[in-house]
C-alpha cells in the first residue's frame, strides 16, 4: 500500500484530507494525518473574544470530527522529518514511510523573540496577543475593566498570519469603547513595522484613512528591538518608544519548530516552495500548503481553501506521472471589520491589488470590494458556519473560483 | 522610470531611485548614491551591501532584516547605525537593487 501522509490537521491540513479522500484509490493508497492535538480551533473567531463578542465555545471543535472515516488519523507528536529516508518519526519512536508527504503544520506566535516582551509581569497582564485562544480570553477579561489609558495595537515584524487582523483589531477597539461610553479616555495607537497601514497601496490608503477618521494614531515604520516591562514601553532599534498601559501585540510569527529541527525551513522556518504548483523547492515528492509556505501570498484560511484545490490536482498528477499544474495565483479574500458593525471585503492575488467592485458576481455582488457595509459585516460572521460546514470539508464555496477573476472590478 | 548617470553609464531607475537594472551595478556606483544620499562607505557598510546583492542573486527576493541577522551575521542594531532611517531601504538602494517591498 501506497502512502500519502499529511502532517497537521490544521485548516489546510483537514481540508486536504477531505479532498484526497474523495479523490483517491483508497484500495491502493492510504491517506494518514498526523496531529498532536485534539482541538480544532476558528482562528477567525479569535478577532472577536476580546470584546465579547464570542466565547471559547463559539470556536473549538474536535478535529476528529472532520477528518473522513477513510484516512487515519493518528494523534501524536511529531518529532522529526526525513526527506532523504521519506519517513516521519514520532516521538514515541515509530517511523512512518511516505510516498508523498503533505506539510500543513502552520505558523505560530512566538512572543520570546522579543526582548522582556515574554516577561512573566507583563505577559497576559498588560501585554496580549489574540492569535491563540489564551491571549484572547486574557484580554477579554482585561478589557471588562479597562477603564482607559494608552491603548497600543502593535505589529511586531511581517510577514504575520492574516496581516488584516490587527486593524480589524484597532477599529473593533474603537467601536468597543465608544460603546461602553470610555473612548475619549483612551488613547489609541497603531503601530507597524510597515510604512503604511496595509501591506496593498490601494488598501493601505482607504485604511489609513479610516484610522485617522476613529482617532487612531499611526506610527508606521516602527522596527521593534524591546519592550521595557517595568516602565510599559516598547522600544524600537532607532530608540523611539512609546509608552502603554495595554499593548496587544503580534508578535513574531514563525512555523513549526518541527522545520527547523528537520532543517527544512528558512529563517522564520517557512519551507520554501514553489510558487504556483505548492512542490517544495528541496523535496520533488513533498508538498507543502497553508502557513507552512514560504509564499508571498497571505497567512490565511482562504488561501488555504484556494491552494487546496490546486494542490489537490498537483498530488493526484504527481502520483499518475503527469506534469504539475501551475494553477495557484496567490488568490486571497478577506473581509475586513470596520467596527459598529459594518465591515469591508477585499479580493486580490499575486499581481493584482484589492480594487473596488462587486463580489462574487459583477455589478449585482451582493457584496462590495473594497467599501465598508452592512452586508459585508453579516457576510463575516457567517463565514464561521461556512468554515465549518463547507470548507473544512473541501466543499467548493458557490460563486468563489479558485483562480482570482477581475470580473466586476474597478481595475 | 528615469535615467541616470552613475560613474558615467545611463541606468534605468524608478521614480525613487532604485535600479530597474541591478546588473550595470558597480562598486563605483554605489559610492556615488552613497553620497547622493548622505553616507560614507566604510568596510561595514560593505559587507551589508555584499550580503544583499549575493542573496538577492541565490534567492530571487530582498532579504529582510532577520534574514540579514540570521544569515549574514549582521545586527539589526548595526544596520541602524550605518544607514540611519530606513536601513534596509538605503541599504538597497546603494546596492542598486530594488525598493524592499513590505511581505504581506
């Protein structure tokens, strides 16, 4: 029997699960996943705990519950991989061989990268992130009391996991507190390692602008070295600072240490990949997808959704001896929160930057590119019963192609 | 898109300055953007324009400034000192190579 295994039963990991299940001679190819953990979380819904909006249970699940019955899933830690061998090794000490090997095992927060920003009198207690679930309840119960105060969004380096996130963040804050009747007694700062709000110039300048309409303060080009954590302050390596009583920080973000012990990675141990098939550049019979990639597409569950079905394709080339497609284009789609309850959507690829128009269909939409909505709004807080209904199960999403169409836009 | 005139040649740079052809790049040259832009080259500044134009040809993309420390060995603190302002920015633009753009 033939293998095909999977590592990371993540949101790109799952989904290929489900479409190679569908896909393949199971009498002659076995698929294995491989997870050490238990729970599937909706990252997206992370955005929203800090303001109360969602609570722990609104976004777990058990990952089990969507793998199909025909793939192995097994739930241990993986210790290293080994291309030249094309064998896994767990840390129980069992080898697993592979014919082809699909890496999805993501990208992680990793908050010691930053000098005293770990700091046991700051961390979850004046310092947060919200990219684990963790950072998201502690701010959650640090905002019930926030009475006001130097309120700082951070960046720390790019690229990060779904780069909209944070601005999301700063706008929610700004709907948040004027809400609760405190806005004018906080300060709010954006801060950003970019010379802009957004890394897309056309994004970056409708942004901008929204931030200076809530009041929120941008200091871009803002390279971080420290945070002084007995003075509350972050300190940047042309010694700027600025001083906060929260800071809600992205810190660095990097993939799995798993990368990096099986030399596989670069510096931030992203693999490098082949742009538009997925192969990985060192290995011709492993593939890698989602934030695993060294891609310069975003760190999101879209383009997760829209490499899966190209990878999909590669793999089942890759095994029937047939040339690999070149078909991903760095597709990504993200709605965008604006706070008081409107939100934007933003459509965009390689070469192609976020434009105004109408999405998925021209003229009619229903949804507007690049505007703020209502619609836009409900069409994100619908997306969460769309993760796990359609795309986890590699489902296609009606009216959304995998390629990115300029149909309907402004270009 | 302009034309310039380094050490005598006609290059190609965009509206900002930076080369469209990294190619007709010379020690010279970068000398003289070096000193357009307010800097004296010295060995370390050197060394950091080096390690951009080599990566840049073994990998494709612009290094970041951890790829720089990781792989060059070169402080980020360092990188401030010898091109104050938007290290990477000016560091690229004497190495006539292209204007870093941010990851998304």
């Amino acid at each position: 029997m033939k293998k095909i295994v999977i590592l990371g039963a993540g949101t790109a990991g799952t989904m290929m699960a489900n479409h190679l299940s569908r896909k393949i001679n199971h009498k002659s190819w076995q698929i294995i996943i491989i997870d050490e953990h238990q729970t599937h979380y909706y990252q997206p819904g992370f955005l929203f705990i800090p303001f109360g909006t969602y609570s722990k249970k609104n976004v777990i699940k058990k990952k089990s519950k969507f793998i199909p019955k025909k793939v192995e899933y097994i739930s241990e830690k993986i210790e290293l991989i080994e291309p030249k061998k094309n064998s896994i090794k767990l840390q129980k000490g069992n080898s697993i061989e592979y014919n082809v090997l699909i890496v999805a095992t993501g990208c992680k927060i990793v908050p010691d990268e930053i000098e005293g920003l770990a700091d046991e009198n700051i961390w979850h207690k004046d310092a947060f992130d919200f990219y684990t679930i963790e950072g998201a309840l502690a701010l959650q119960k640090k905002f019930e009391n926030f009475k006001g105060g130097k309120l700082v969004v951070h960046i720390a380096e790019m690229p990060i996991k779904c780069p909209v996130a944070p601005l999301e963040f700063a706008f929610l804050a700004d709907s948040f507190f004027t809400k609760k009747g405190i806005r004018n007694d906080i300060e709010l700062t954006y801060v950003t390692p970019l010379s802009g709000a957004f890394t897309k110039q056309n994004c970056s300048t409708v942004l901008g602008y929204l931030l200076n309409e809530k009041g929120i303060k941008l200091v871009p080009d803002f390279n971080i070295e420290k945070v002084d954590s007995n003075a509350k302050r972050i300190i940047s390596y042309d010694e700027k600072e600025i001083d906060f009583d929260c800071l809600v920080t992205i810190p660095t973000n990097m993939g799995d240490d798993l990368i990096e012990n099986s030399d596989m990675g670069d510096e931030l141990n992203f693999i490098p990949t082949e742009k538009h098939t997925l192969q990985s550049k060192n290995n011709e019979n492993i593939f890698v997808i989602g934030d695993a990639t060294d891609l310069p597409s975003s760190k999101a569950g879209s383009v997760a959704h829209f490499q899966a079905e190209v990878l999909t394709h590669n793999v089942m080339n890759f095994i029937r001896n047939k040339p690999l497609k070149p078909d991903f284009d760095g597709h990504a789609n993200c709605f965008i929160e604006s706070g008081f309850g409107k939100a934007f959507l933003i459509d965009f690829n390689y070469d192609v930057e976020p434009v105004e128009g109408k999405f998925p269909f021209p003229i009619i939409g229903p949804m507007s590119l690049l505007k703020e909505s209502r619609l836009n709004h409900f069409g994100k807080l619908a997306f969460r019963h769309i993760y796990w209904n359609v795309l986890l199960r590699g489902l296609p999403m009606p009216g959304i192609p995998t390629q990115m169409k300029t149909w309907g836009k402004k270009l | 898109m302009a034309v310039k005139m380094y050490s005598g040649k006609e290059i190609e740079v965009n509206d900002e300055g930076y080369f469209l052809e990294p190619d007709k790049w010379s020690g010279e040259i970068a000398t003289e953007i070096a000193t357009e832009i307010g800097i004296v080259l010295t060995e370390e500044h050197i060394k950091v324009i080096d390690f951009l134009r080599n990566d840049f040809k073994s990998k494709g993309s612009l290094p970041t400034m951890r790829r720089i420390k990781k792989v060059g060995g070169i402080q980020t603190k360092d990188l401030y000192r010898l091109f104050p302002e938007g290290p990477l920015k000016k560091a690229c633009k004497i190495a006539g190579l292209a204007k870093p753009a941010s990851c998304i």
